[in-house]
C-alpha cells in the first residue's frame, strides 16, 4: 500500500473515532435522581414532590426520576412518614435501588426535610448502587429539639405525634414505632439519647464508629447541604448545617466545625470539606421554601447536569 493510501486509512480511522467519541458524548443519558419526601408527604403530591419532578424533568432532557414511595399508595406513604420505623424504611429503599436496573451505574440522590438524613443513611449503609452526589434540602443530620409545627392535611396523625413525644421520646415503643422519636436529640440528656436512639445515634457514629459508614460516605463526589435561613419547622435550623445545640443546654448552637461529630470526624465531613465536596447552601424562607429560579440555579445546574 502506497504512503498517501495509509495516510488516507489513517485519516478514515481517525474521523471515525472522533465520530464514535462525539455519538457517545451527545447519546448518553443524564444520571438517573432517586427523591425521598418529608414528613407529612408524599412521594407523587403534584403540589409539592410531583411538582418538583416535573420541573426537574423539563430542565434535564430525558432524566430518569424515581421518587420513591414508602407503602402500596399514597396513604400508606404519607401515614410510613410518621409511624414506619426508619430502619425498616431504609432497608425497604435500599433493596428498591438495587433492584432498579436504571440505576445499576450510579445515582444522584436528593432528600426533603427527613428524607436528606433517610438518604445519607442509605448512602452510609447501602453503597450499591453508587450514590454520586447527595443533596439535602433541609435535612436534620444532628436532629431535632422540638417539634412546633406538623405539616400535612392529617390532623389526626399530628396529634398522635405529639402525644407520643410527650408520652417519653427514648421510650423503646416510641423510639419503634414513630419516625420523629427516631431522629430526636435531647441536648440536656444526652446519655439516654445515646443510649437508646435506635437510628440518628447509629448513622451518626455516637457510639461504637462503624468505619463503612465513614468509608461509605466519602465515596460521595459532592454532598449539598440546604439550609432555611427563616426556618420555623426545625429547632434548631443549624442542624440542616449539620450544627446542633451545645452540650447540657438549649440556647447556645454550635456550628458544624465545633461539634464532636466533626472535631471527632465520626463521617469524613473533615475530609470532605477538605476536598470541595461538601457544600453549605442557604434559601431565604421558610422550611422548604424556595422559588423555581434559585433552584434551578443552586442545586439543578451544578450537580445533577
């Protein structure tokens, strides 16, 4: 073969690898988002879970969007939100990501309220599927003091709430059997929540550190982290920074980096901070208050395209 015949192969070669490089760019599918609702819920609500899936499937062309739905309708997922044990629930989603093929590569995860901590946990206990990047949007990752309002049309289930709180919120049925018990922290008796907290206690490291959750954890490429600047749902607010009260009282609120969960660097959030993957977002408004733009804008753009 002449010199010019193996240039002319050799160009023919190339332009096909570019052609095949540029087809695979442009063809392939953006990264799937798996959504987990708040208390009083649903997964499929069109005024506020639905509506939100639909705006993030006319912004990302053809992303697949599984929001995940606790019970065999939306009944039983709004009345799971109170009273299923979180545990169960965990288990129960994670066995529901394994089996979806559309996310055997990896998935974007975002959690609403008590849904961001339900992620994270999911994230700390079940790495496969990968979950890439993790967003929470108004999270409570130390807890709650305080429950001042209950969203929702249920009155019914919202009485029930309060009653067992007030009933005692360490108490091993409660702590079974109500979602809310389950990610209470009492700052003024922190040895009975240690103690006895059957879920944030565990995925928070606060007593024997289980280093897969850590491990786990830091295979996140980014964690996002929403913060309500008017938030009167979650008491405090600080802790969807992953902030919680100091120690013994109820007033005082110490940032993220001054709490043992980090100085102690029970998760990684040390080494995540280092590396730029872990992000501090504030909305000003109230508990999951935010307008089409800053969302679009603030989580949308940067880490689910």
């Amino acid at each position: 073969m002449s010199h010019d015949n193996n240039m002319a192969a050799k160009v023919e070669v190339g332009a096909l690898v570019l052609f095949v490089l540029a087809f695979a760019l442009t063809s392939s599918q953006p990264v799937p988002l798996v959504m987990w609702h708040g208390m009083g819920d649903s997964c499929c609500n069109p005024l506020s879970m639905g509506s939100v899936k639909k705006m993030i499937e006319e912004e990302v062309k053809d992303i697949y969007v599984r929001s995940l739905q606790i019970g065999n309708n939306i009944v039983e997922d709004t009345e799971n939100g109170f009273l299923m044990n979180v545990n169960d629930q965990i288990s129960l989603v994670c066995s529901k990501l394994k089996n979806d093929s559309k996310l055997a590569s990896g998935y974007n995860a975002m959690g609403f309220s008590q849904g961001g901590q339900f992620l994270r946990a999911v994230a700390q206990r079940c790495p496969s599927p990968p979950m890439l990047n993790l967003i929470s949007v108004g999270g409570q990752h130390q807890g709650v003091y305080g429950f001042p309002k209950c969203p929702g049309e249920n009155e019914t289930l919202c009485n029930i709430v309060r009653k067992l709180l007030n009933y005692g919120v360490y108490v091993s049925f409660v702590q079974d059997h109500l979602v809310q018990a389950e990610y209470w922290q009492d700052p003024l008796n922190e040895e009975e929540y240690v103690e006895k907290s059957v879920f944030l206690a565990d995925i928070n490291q606060e007593r024997k550190v289980n280093q897969n959750y850590k491990d786990n954890l830091l295979k996140l490429k980014n964690l996002v982290l929403v913060k309500f600047l008017q938030d009167t749902m979650v008491q405090p607010k600080e802790s969807e920074w992953f902030g919680f009260y100091k120690p013994g009282q109820a007033e005082i609120v110490l940032p993220m980096n001054q709490t043992k969960l980090y100085t102690e660097d029970r998760l990684g959030l040390k080494e995540l901070q280092a590396s730029g993957r872990l992000h501090f977002l504030a909305s000003d408004g109230d508990h999951l208050r935010f307008n089409r733009t800053w969302f679009i804008n603030n989580i949308v753009k940067p880490f689910l395209q």
